[in-house]
C-alpha cells in the first residue's frame, strides 16, 4: 500500500468500518426494491418514482463503497450471507403501508449516517482524505434526503422550528 502513504493497520480499521457500511448499503438498497414493487395507495405513483430514485443511487454508493475497499487494497464483503450478518440495517417486511416504508426509510437512514460519521472518524485518524472526500458527500446527501422524506410525512400543519 505504500503507493497511498497510508499505515496499514489504521487502513485496516477504516476498510472494517467501510465494510460494515457496505453491507447496510446492500439491505437498504433491497430494502427500497421491495418497497418500490410493493407500494400501493394513492401515493402509489410519487413513492414507486422516488424509491427507484433512491435504489439507483444507493446501488452507485455499493459500488463505490467497494471500489474504495479495493482502492486500500482489501476485498469487499461480497456475499448476501455476510451482508445479512454484518449489517446494522435490517430486512422489512413487503406489506407496509407507505407511511411505515417512509418513516423505515428515515430509520436506516439515522443507522447509514451514524456509520458513515464513523468510518469518517477512523478515516481521518489514519489520515484517509480519500476516504473522508467520498462518505463526506454521502453524508450531506441523506442529510438532504431524509429531509425531504420527513417533510413527506409531515401533516400540513406541522411547522418549523424557529429560533
């Protein structure tokens, strides 16, 4: 690895947290595949839309996620047996109604952030740029969507805080 100038067992470290993340990634990737089959109701139209949006783009972050696995020289997890036992996101069932799709989908997203600030942490204690540069915009763009998601499910009068 001495082409990254990085110490290998800090990498270590950071490589065991991205695999973790890895995974979740996989179980809420097919999480939102069920989601987008077996929505029905008159948000029928809006959520099968916006869930295949959200597949399209975390099935993207898998790949990169491994890609920069490969990058630090390690080997992604790669099979479901392990994602399934590695991951900190777990199956749902395909019968939810799609407010309970929304607000599971806003619970993964507190357990994907609360890894990704984690493997960002490890990152910049082994001085991993690259791997801070990548999660940093994964972090800023579920802030971004679990806003809109919350806002989804917010009755109408519902209001914003204020200082």
């Amino acid at each position: 690895m001495s082409y990254l100038g990085l110490d290998d067992k800090k990498t270590a470290i950071t490589v065991k947290e991205l695999n973790i993340l890895l995974a979740d990634y996989h179980l809420y990737y097919q999480k939102l595949r069920n989601f987008h089959w077996n929505v029905i109701g008159k948000n029928f139209f809006d959520l099968h839309e916006k869930f295949e949006e959200l597949y399209d783009d975390a099935k993207l972050k898998v790949d990169e996620i491994a890609e920069r696995i490969l990058t630090l020289r390690y080997q992604p997890v790669s099979n479901f047996s392990e994602y399934l036992k590695t991951s900190t996101v777990k199956e749902s069932p395909s019968d939810l109604s799609d407010s309970r799709m929304i607000e599971t989908l806003l619970e993964d997203h507190g357990i994907i952030l609360k890894q990704l600030r984690k493997v960002a942490e490890v990152a910049d204690k082994g001085g991993d740029e690259g791997t801070i540069d990548l999660v940093g915009g994964y972090i800023g763009e579920l802030e971004k969507t679990s806003w809109m998601l919350d806002a989804w499910k917010m009755k109408t009068n519902d209001t914003h805080k204020t200082l």
